[in-house]
C-alpha cells in the first residue's frame, strides 16, 4: 500500500517530464499568428472546420508516427532532418505565396488546410515527432501520449479563441498582424532547413 502514492507520483513526474518538451515543440503561440493569418476572410463555421481537421490530423500524424517506430523509418531511409527540410520547404511557399501573391478579401477556404499546413507540419513538425520519439523512450508510452492529448486540446481551444483575440485587436492590428505572421512563417521554414541541413551534414562528417 505504501508503495501506491510512490508509483502516483511516479506517474504525475513522467507526465509533466514529457508534457513540457511537447508542450515547447508544439508552441501554441508561436502557431495563433499563423493560423489567424491562412484563415483570414473565412467564415466561422468554416474556421471551426479547419481547426477541428487540423487537430485530428496532428493527432493521427503523431499517433501513426509511434505506431510505425523507428524501424520503419530507417527501412525506408527517412531521417528526422528530411523532415525538417521537407516542412521547412513547405512553409515557406506558403509564406512567400501569402506576402507576394494573396490579396485581401481573396483568400478562399481550401478544405485541406487543416491538413496542411496546419496539422503539419505547423502543429506536428519536425521537432514533435523527434520529441515524441524521444519521450517515449524515456517516459513510455502512457505519459507520452496523455500530455500529447493535453498538449492538442490547448492548441484546440487556443485556436477556438482566436476570433475573440481578433476582435481585440482590430481590423487594422489583425490586417499588420497577419503580414508579421507570414514574416515570420517565412523565418520558421529558413530555420526548419537550416536545422536539417545542418543535421544531414553532421550526420555525413560523423555517421554512426
């Protein structure tokens, strides 16, 4: 019996261990700008939609990402840092394609934006699926899963509230923000390919 409280508090420690690293990966903040900028002019029910897709697919992403393992990565020859620079390359044709190219009131309502680029590699990139890798082989399955469970739940709700957050800001303060956010989309995807360079470099001059 005395060992229960031991094995409770155990248990809370490895959640909390592996919640936080997600929690950074995930970085919900850092994710608002973003999603406020790809669904400006949609209506709500369409913004709700793409919210709900984006969430299901990071889940099912990260989900399959554990089921799969590393095995059959390696079999297939896909590294952590091909993601890193195939995310980096895709967020950045949606950033320079939303400061060049799009204009106000014309953005449509794709029905795969959940998909991408919100569900990936924006929610789930590169740096939750390594995270995820790595908490489950410190902390097991179970903590692992729960604070993921957690972790896009706040992402959920963040991204629900984000027409009030707008009416906060106003349409002038929304329209700069939504600029600022495709700047730093843009500096997001340089650094997702500068990391995966960095790490197919390091990898040839020291392979394992």
């Amino acid at each position: 019996m005395k060992e229960l409280p031991f094995l409770y508090i155990e248990h809370w420690h490895n959640f909390l261990l592996a919640f936080i690293p997600l929690f950074i990966a995930i970085d919900v903040i850092g994710i608002l700008p973003v999603f406020m900028s790809l669904a400006e002019g949609t209506e709500k029910p369409q913004k709700t939609k793409i919210i709900h897709q984006s969430v299901i697919t990071a889940l099912s992403v990260s989900i399959g990402f554990l089921a799969i393992g590393k095995f059959d990565f390696s079999v297939l020859g896909i590294e952590i840092y091909d993601f890193k620079i195939a995310g980096g390359l895709l967020l950045l044709v949606f950033a320079i394609n939303d400061l060049l190219f799009a204009e106000k009131g014309k953005r449509t309502f794709s029905a795969t934006m959940g998909v991408v680029p919100l569900g990936i590699p924006l929610i789930v990139g590169p740096a939750v699926l390594t995270s995820i890798i790595i908490t489950v082989d410190t902390y097991g399955y179970v903590p692992t899963i729960t604070s993921l469970v957690i972790n896009l739940i706040i992402v959920w709700i963040v991204l629900l509230k984000s027409e009030f957050i707008h009416r906060l800001m106003g349409n002038g303060g929304s329209k700069a923000f939504a600029k600022v956010a495709a700047l730093l989309l843009a500096a997001i995807a340089v650094m997702m390919i500068r990391r995966g360079l960095f790490d197919m470099i390091s990898c040839m001059k020291n392979p394992s």
